[in-house]
C-alpha cells in the first residue's frame, strides 16, 4: 500500500503526485509530503476493499470471506457440520462495518 516514508515517497514524487491528482482529484500544491503519504494509502487501502468485495461476491462469500449457505449448497458442502460453522462465522459483523469512512 506504500509508500511509507517520506524519502519513498520523494524518490517517485512524480508518479505519486500523478496518482493523487488524477485518480483522487486532490490538488496536492499546498499539501506536505505527509499529508500525500496518508492521503494515496487511504486511496490505496479503498480501491483494495473495492477489489476483495468484488473477489468475494463473486466467489458467493459474505464480506468476512465466508461462504454463504447457498455456496455451500452449490458445490454440495452443505454438511450440517460446515453449515454449523458457517451460521456461526455469519454471526460477526462485517469487516469494516460501523466504523465512519
């Protein structure tokens, strides 16, 4: 998700720069090299749960990576021992869920 630090950052200012102007919309003039830093790996860090949420609809998991009961049924795992585990993974919260973003 880098870059980490700010000599990181420097050493490929351009591209990172680029990305925070075009793919973020942010005008980064008055920006520290910090505030850059913080502001592309939180860009990073949401295209990244686009991409898993997308990987794990499609796989038919929940957004904690787990199957859900239909999957199971699909592919013809629906034991009542796996489906036991499963009810139960289903009971924790989302990843990510109630926090503000």
């Amino acid at each position: 998700m880098g870059p980490v630090t700010e000599e990181e950052y420097l050493s490929r200012a351009g591209r990172y720069d680029k990305q925070l102007t075009e793919k973020v919309g942010l005008n980064i003039s008055a920006m520290s090299t910090a505030d850059k830093i913080a502001a592309l790996r939180c860009y990073r860090q949401e295209q990244y749960q686009k991409l898993c949420d997308a990987v794990y609809k499609r796989r038919g998991w929940t957004a904690n990576a787990v199957p859900t009961p239909e999957t199971l049924r699909k592919f013809g795992i629906d034991y009542p021992e796996v489906m036991a585990v499963v009810e139960r993974a289903l009971q924790v919260p989302a990843a990510g869920a109630g926090q503000a973003g």
